[in-house]
C-alpha cells in the first residue's frame, strides 16, 4: 500500500523477483478482464462506459478469482487491493475459508510535501509523450530530452488535481491502514530516498535480509 506516487509498482516489481512470488496487481487484472471480455470483464465495462465506479463485488470478483488460481505452495504478492475495509474483509473472509491468511501489509509512506513535488512536477512531451519531470525540466532547455519537443503540464499532473487525487487516496486508505495496524500486520517504512534504498527497507522489514550490523 501507500500514495499514488510513492512507488508500489516499482518496489513489487522487484519483490516478485526477489522474493519469486506471483505479483497481482489489479491494474493489470483490470485490464485483463476488458481484454479479454470475460463475464467480469463486461460487467465491469458496462459501469465504466456510463461514467460510473466499478461496484466492490466486482472488483473484488476479480482479484479473488485470481488469488484461488495461485497453488496453496505459493505465496502471492497484492498490488493495488484492498482499497477500502470492505474489500480487506472480503480478502480475509475468502483466504480463511482456504485457510490461508496474508503475512504481512507494507506501507510505503511518503509525506504530502513529496508526493506535490514528485507528482506535481510531471512533465509530458507534446511530441512523444515521454514523462519528463521538473528537476530533468528545470536542468536542461525546456524541451524533451528524446525528440526536443515542447513539454506541457497535462490537467491530472497540475497542482490542483494532484492536490484531489491525494485527498481522495487519504479518505479511503486511512481506515485501511488501522485496520491492518489492529491486527498487526502493517509494516511501514518511508518511501524517500533512491529505488534501491526503498526496496532494501522493505526486504529487511520484511526479514528477508541480514540485520544491519551497525
Ligand atoms: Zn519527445
């Protein structure tokens, strides 16, 4: 878990590595699902084709179904789910009925001064549409990097709406995160610093590494 911003695809990137486990993430279920046109896939689609949210039974449908395909021998790795309580009861109540339970819930936390400067600071080439951000903006002319064309600021990257996303994440996720922290398996561990700096916090958070001698 933790803030748009803050890195979680990345970190499980690494961790479905190193910790050789399938990495589920919801996004890309998501994605899957329309893809594909499966029955969940084409309920889900009929709510976004009217502009609506796409209703918790659904959702939870989809990253359940996935969670029952992985053997009981193996662990899985979640990305992007839970989002509310109840998405987390549902999760628990059906890995209990597998008697099976989550080991752990890692927060990657970043504060709100980080996430407006990180998030706010994204720049989008008019040209190739790279990502460029403010540093890579403000160190060289103005232009993209790959093709020299002329870098803007779209709507979801301006202050404003960064500023909204970031409010609607913490309504949501802070029951979330007590949930979890009642039943002791939240982990947190600050998101600042370099990839590799994030991933050795969680790896040893996570006992996966040698405590540090000093
Ligand atoms: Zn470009």
């Amino acid at each position: 878990m933790g803030p748009p911003g803050a890195g979680k695809g990345t970190q499980a990137q690494l961790l479905k590595e190193q910790l050789k486990v399938p990495h589920i993430s919801s996004g890309d279920l998501f994605r899957y699902h329309l893809r594909e046109r499966t029955g969940l896939g084409q309920q889900a689609a009929s709510y976004i084709h009217q502009g609506l949210l796409v209703p918790d039974e659904i959702t939870i449908g989809i990253i359940l179904d996935k969670v029952l395909g992985v053997s009981t021998q193996e662990g899985f790795l979640l990305d992007g789910f839970p989002r509310t309580v109840d998405q987390a009861v549902a999760l628990d109540n059906t890995l209990a009925e597998r008697s099976r339970r989550l080991d752990w819930v890692v927060f990657i936390n970043v504060d709100e001064a980080e996430l407006l400067h990180r998030l706010g600071g994204r720049y989008t080439c008019r040209e190739c549409q790279a990502p460029h951000t403010l540093s890579e903006t403000q160190g060289g002319d103005g232009k993209c990097s790959n093709c020299g064309g002329e870098l803007y600021q779209r709507d979801d990257d301006r202050p404003e709406a960064v500023e909204q996303r970031l409010q609607v994440y913490q309504t949501e996720t802070f029951p979330l995160l007590d949930y979890y922290r009642q039943r002791g398996l939240l982990i947190e561990v600050p998101g600042i610093g370099s990839v590799e700096d994030v991933n050795h916090r969680v790896l040893s958070a996570l006992g996966q590494l040698p405590v540090d001698v000093n």
